[in-house]
C-alpha cells in the first residue's frame, strides 16, 4: 500500500470520527440532573432550580472557535422564544473573567454557570467536545444531547420534536 493511500484512508477516517462526534444523537438519562455549580458572580445554584420549564444547556469556552459561531444563533432562539425555554451557558475552562470577557463579545443574556473542570459536560452529560448542548425536558432529565455546533433552525427543530416548545 502506498503512503499517499495509507493518508488517503487516515484522512478519511478522522473525517468520519469528526463527523460523527458532530452529530446530534443521544436522547434520554435515567434520571434528572442532580447537583449544584457555581456562576460567574460566585453563587451557587442547582438544576433543580430550573424545573418546570425546559433548559437548553450549551457547555462553550472562550477557545472554542465553533462555540463562538454558534452563539448569536442560540441568543437568536433564546430571544425568539421568551420565557418558555431556560437558556443555560455553561463555561468551561476560563476563569470568571475570561468567561465574563467572552460572553460579553458574543452577546449572550442569558443565565451563566461554570463548569471549570468539565465535572458536569463529563461526568454527568458525558460529554467530550465543546461546544456540546444539551435539552432538558420540564423534569431535568436530559432528552437532546448535540456535539457540536447548532444553527436556529436544527435547535428550534428539535424544541418542538421533543414538545418543549409550540
């Protein structure tokens, strides 16, 4: 086998790996999100505070260049669709103040949570790229999971598949 075939089908392969870890998929936990995390002015909450309305979680970091090109669309829909839909960004990586920095350039309004260590994208979401967003039904558990950026269309879409939205 020549080298420039063995690099053909390496290529390929990290195509299709990437395109894979880019595609929505995974719908359904076994049970609500449990637990609390810290925000950027250094209270703490907890998912149960967002029951009863469904939650759009997007995990980004500053250094994520598709996380920065995805999020006018999610303000877009945040905006759109008013109060029946929660929108939670949840910061990975930066401190408080790269964090505060870059929300403040992509525009975002609505509510922030940190995730510094990945505890919640990776322990609880199981998430392993960013941006990664995640849908919660009214209950807290988790019924969309998407790696990979979003567009206005593919995340209204699937709100009214799932019924979270009319």
């Amino acid at each position: 086998m020549s080298v420039r075939r063995v690099v053909a089908d390496v290529a390929l392969v990290v195509t299709l790996i990437a395109l894979v870890a880019c595609t929505s998929g995974s719908s359904g936990s076994s049970g609500p999100l449990e637990g609390s995390f810290g925000r950027f002015d250094g209270s703490t909450t907890s998912f149960t505070s967002f029951r009863g309305k469904p939650v759009v979680m997007n995990f980004f970091s500053s250094t994520c260049i598709p996380c920065q090109s995805e999020m006018p669309a999610l303000e877009q829909v945040h905006q759109t669709l008013g109060d029946q839909v929660t929108f939670l960004g949840m910061d990975v990586q930066d401190t408080v103040e790269g964090g505060k920095a870059f929300v403040a350039t992509v525009g975002i309004t609505w509510e922030l949570g940190r995730d510094p260590n990945a505890e919640i994208l990776q322990g609880q979401v199981h998430g392993t790229v960013l941006p990664t967003t995640v849908i919660l039904d009214r209950d807290g558990k988790i019924v969309f999971t998407h790696a990979g950026p979003l567009d206005v269309g593919g995340l209204t879409n699937v709100l009214r598949d799932k019924h979270l939205i009319k």
